[in-house]
C-alpha cells in the first residue's frame, strides 16, 4: 500500500485519492492550456482576416469569455502565491 504525505498538510494520502487529485490536476491544466489555445486562433482568425462578419460576432463573444475565464486563473494563482509568500515570510 502507497501512502504520501502532503507537505502542507501533514497528512496522510492513500493511493486512489493521490491518483484522483492528480488526474484533477492534470486535466484542470490541460483544460486551460485548450482554453488559451483556443483564444490564440481566434485573435489569429481576427488579425488574419479569416472571418466573415457574421462570424465576428460570435468569435469576439467567444473570446471574452475566454479572457474573463483566463484573468479569473490569473487572479486565483496570484492569491495563492501571496498566500504561500505570507506563510514563508511568517517562518522568518
């Protein structure tokens, strides 16, 4: 049997939960990356010129959501930065 340990939990993880938390892991990133990629072609699209108007509508409401999903990431991650930045700075 497989036990970790979680550093800043002090506990204990059996095997089928590290693979479940992996695998959230995993996909959550790829999902992002899928998502960036995405908003890349459609800018790429615009600049390009390879949309018709009819089209444009939809890629640009497309690409808001994309952006607000991606600034809502941002902002989660930089929360937990400073959240990790505040424990270190608290052990000195």
């Amino acid at each position: 049997q497989h036990k970790f340990i979680i550093a800043d939990k002090q506990t204990e993880l059996k095997w089928e939960k590290f693979l479940v938390l992996f695998y959230q892991q995993f996909f959550a990133r790829r999902d992002e990356l899928f998502k960036l990629k995405e908003l890349q072609n459609i800018v790429r699209e615009i600049e390009d010129g390879e949309i018709s108007v009819d089209e444009l509508s939809v890629k640009v409401k497309r690409a808001a959501e994309l952006i607000e999903i991606c600034k809502n990431k941002l902002t989660s991650t930089e929360e937990d930065v400073n959240k990790i930045l505040g424990y270190l700075n608290s052990k000195d």
